[in-house]
C-alpha cells in the first residue's frame, strides 16, 4: 500500500490544470480552505464536508499511561484531538475493487 504523499503542491497543481488559474491563485485557494477548516475547528465547530468526511475536536481526560520500556506510570494530560470520521461515499470509493495490471 506504500505510494505517494499528495502535498499541497499536488493540490494546487490540480487545481491549477482544472480550473485554469494561475499556480499562485490555486495556492493561495488551498491555504484559504486549510485555514478555514483549521479556524473552525478552534472554535470547536464540526467541519463536513459533503461525500468526504467529518472532521471534530474531541476532548480527552486526564489519565495515567505507562512506560513501556520502564513500565513507570506516567500521568498523561488532558488534551483536544482531532477525529476525523469518513462518509460512506469516500468509504465505498476506497473499498471498491480495483483493476490488478498484473
């Protein structure tokens, strides 16, 4: 399953092709977009995103972990994390067969 990262670069190249604007304005699409995503997540607003997935902040309690090379317990703090939920859209592309070039 190892392949390619797709980086912002890709994006705004893709863009770019598609939508015929300049690799600067496609960039600066993207940063918009990751900003606005990012903005509301600080918020603590869910972020959907239609045949995609959902993106929420979640909050995780306070508790005790362990070392494992020592096996020292550790408190860990509380924290928000980022989830991130696929639709089923995005679930049935990913699962469909694929062509083997074999």
């Amino acid at each position: 399953m190892a392949g390619r990262t797709i980086t912002r670069a890709d994006l705004s190249n893709a863009i770019c092709r598609q939508v015929n604007v300049s690799r600067a304005e496609a960039a600066e699409l993207i940063d918009q977009i990751i900003e606005e995503i990012v903005s509301a997540l600080e918020r603590g607003e869910p972020v959907r995103l239609s045949s995609f997935g959902a993106f929420e902040v979640r909050e995780k309690k306070e508790r005790v972990g362990r070392n494992p090379k020592t096996g020292e317990e550790v408190p860990i703090d509380s924290r928000h994390v980022v989830t991130f939920r696929p639709s089923d859209v995005l679930k049935r592309a990913i699962n469909k067969p694929r062509a083997t070039g074999v």
